[in-house]
C-alpha cells in the first residue's frame, strides 16, 4: 500500500483552526503519488513506493516561550546542582497551554516526519476538547483524513473527505485528496469527477491540473487494454506507449 505524499502546512496563508468559511490553503497533494496510486490499481507493472515530506521542532532559545508540547529543557550544571536541593518539593511545569495553532503546527511535523499513529492519537485527543464548540477546525478535519489515509484506514479518510466536499466545496484540496483515494481502489471514473470539482473550485489549482492529466492517460490505457482483450489490432502497443509516459511523469 502506498503512502500518499503531501506538501507541509502552511502554504500560502496562516493557520486559522476555526472557520464556517474556511479560507485557508490545506496541504496540497504532489502530482506523483496520484500517479503511484493508481498505477498500483492497474495491471501494468508492480507496485512502487513513496515517502513523506520530513519535518521536525527548531530548537529552541532562551527567549522562546515553550509549551506542553515541547520536552522539558536539558539542564546541567549549578541549575543541575540546584534542583538536586529541590527534589523533595513539588515539581512546577511553567510551560504554557499551547494554543489551537500550537496544536495544528505541531500535528503537521508529526504528520510530516512520519510518526502518523502519534498524530493522530494527538488529533482525537483535540477533537475530543473541542466538540461542542462553536465553528469547524477545518484543518484538523484535513489532518484526521491524512492521518487515516496514512494509517491505511481509507474508508474513514474517504468519509471525513467527503464530508469536507459537502461542508467546504471551495476548498479544492479534499476534492484532489479524494481523487488520489479513488484512484488508489482503481475508480478513475470517480478520480476524475473529484478533480472537475477541485478545478472548478480553484482552476488555478496547478497540481489538480496535472493530476487531470494523469487520469486522462490512466483512462486511456484502460480504454487500449480492453481494447487489446478484444483483438484490435495496435492497440497492445498504444498502451505500452502510455504506460511508459505515465511512469515517466512519476519520476519528473
């Protein structure tokens, strides 16, 4: 099973945890795990593998305020020497509640180093404080579903996307996500539908665009090979063509 590749948060506009009109950018899926994806639904060739975009915390300051999601600061020395004298009272932990982007930001480098079950046991734990409250946290919704994804819980992502496409049919990001989900199940006809609506949402959408384009050829090379099964001539070697374009598009 291949993990879907996508871009780090944010891209082009700052968290905003809460909207009943999101308009924030969610991470964008990068062109070639479409491809990976439903290639690995189509007979023609073996299945290939894809990695996540790394992340992590930037160390820290003195200056900097840290939160309960930060470890504790290595200490040594005489400020070693001195909680030696204090261990018999009380601990004090001065870090601050994190605040929702905190939160977010900090989902997302889990998100992007790989470490997907810690994530989202983090992203329950937040839906769980938050319900009730008024507005959506369009983003965690976004990172729930790539967390399922990840976790190869695809139905449960497939529902949170089409939820999303309900709710928010301006964002075109869970559109694109959940063309690459269709496409991971072999459902081209369905991939492309999604992608019409995440154009039609943003038709400045440059990784929708050439996803489209991908699916196109993927519907081509269906359409040649059954072509094949039935005899017409050529058409073993038109699907071969595509079939080596679309694997060098992956690559690109």
């Amino acid at each position: 099973m291949v993990v879907v590749k996508y871009s780090k948060w944010p891209r082009h506009a700052p968290v905003c945890p809460f909207s009943t009109e999101p308009h924030v950018t969610l991470n964008r899926l990068l062109r070639p795990s479409l491809i990976i994806a439903a290639l690995a639904a189509l007979p023609v060739g073996g299945a290939l593998g894809q990695s996540m975009g790394g992340g992590g915390n930037l160390p820290y300051s003195d200056t900097e305020t840290r939160t309960k999601l930060d470890e504790p600061r290595p200490e040594g020395g005489w400020k070693a020497l001195a909680n030696l004298l204090e261990a018999l009272k009380p601990g004090v932990d001065t870090r601050l509640d994190p605040t929702p982007s905190q939160i977010a930001a900090h989902i997302e480098r889990l998100l992007n180093a790989g470490k997907t079950q810690e994530a989202l046991e983090m992203i329950e734990k937040r839906e769980a404080a938050i319900k009730g409250q008024r507005g959506t946290d369009v983003q965690l919704m976004f990172q729930h579903a790539r967390a399922l994804a990840a976790l190869d819980r695809v139905p449960e992502a497939m529902d949170i996307y089409r939820d999303m496409t309900t709710r928010f049919p301006e964002l075109p990001e869970p559109w694109n996500n959940l063309a690459v989900l269709y496409a991971q199940q072999g459902e081209l006809d369905q991939a492309q539908s999604a992608l019409e609506m995440a154009l039609q949402a943003d038709p400045q959408y440059a990784e929708a665009r050439a996803n489209m384009g991908d699916i196109q050829l993927m519907l081509a090379l269906r359409t040649y090979q059954n072509a094949a099964k039935q005899g017409v001539p050529g058409t073993n070697t038109k699907a071969r063509e595509i079939e080596n374009m679309l694997k060098e598009s992956q690559h690109r």
